[in-house]
C-alpha cells in the first residue's frame, strides 16, 4: 500500500505586508506557523496575523457551537458577526490559505 502524501501550502511573500482590522481583538502573534485542516488534511503556513485570525475564528465557532441555545441564542449574534467579519478578512487576504483551511 502507497503511503498518501500530505498536502503543504506556503505562505505567499506577497502576503506579508497584512494589517489586522482594527476591530480583532485576539492575540496578536509573532510568529507564524503551520495550520492543518482537521478534515482534509492539507496543511498551510500562516503569516503570524494569519495565525492570530486564524485562531480567533476557531475560537469562536467553538463558543458559538457550545453555546446553550446554538446558533439561535441572541447572546452570541456579535461572536456570529465577528467571526463573518474574521473569515471574509481571511479571504480577502489569503484566498489560498482560506480554501484550504476554512472553505
């Protein structure tokens, strides 16, 4: 049996010159790292901003999901407009990394 290779994406030198929107309030990293997708198993190395976003956008799908009432507690509609706001800055940014790790 042929052992399958793993998909890898790098990062775009193009994409180093991002900016995070004034409204993420997550941590800001220093440095990138390599992000896999849980469900494909491609992977994709992210700029620190990428990463931070990329984080804050999972952290919130996890609270949203865990929420009491789901998707349809009125609690969670800002977490809901953050996280719209998080993947549209991502893929407008790293359209690549985007389909990849969160499409």
């Amino acid at each position: 049996m042929k052992k399958q290779e793993k998909e890898y994406y790098g990062c775009d030198p193009k994409e180093t010159e991002q900016q995070l929107p004034k409204w993420f309030d997550g941590d800001v990293y220093t440095e990138g790292s390599i992000v896999k997708n849980p469900f494909s198993g491609q992977e994709y190395e992210l700029t620190a901003k990428e990463l931070s976003m990329y984080d804050l956008i999972i952290g919130l799908q996890l609270v949203i999901e865990s929420s009491y009432d789901g998707i349809f507690d009125p609690r969670i509609a800002p977490l809901q407009k953050d996280m719209a706001r998080g993947l549209t800055w991502f893929r407008e940014v790293n359209p690549k990394a985007y389909m990849v790790l969160l499409d």
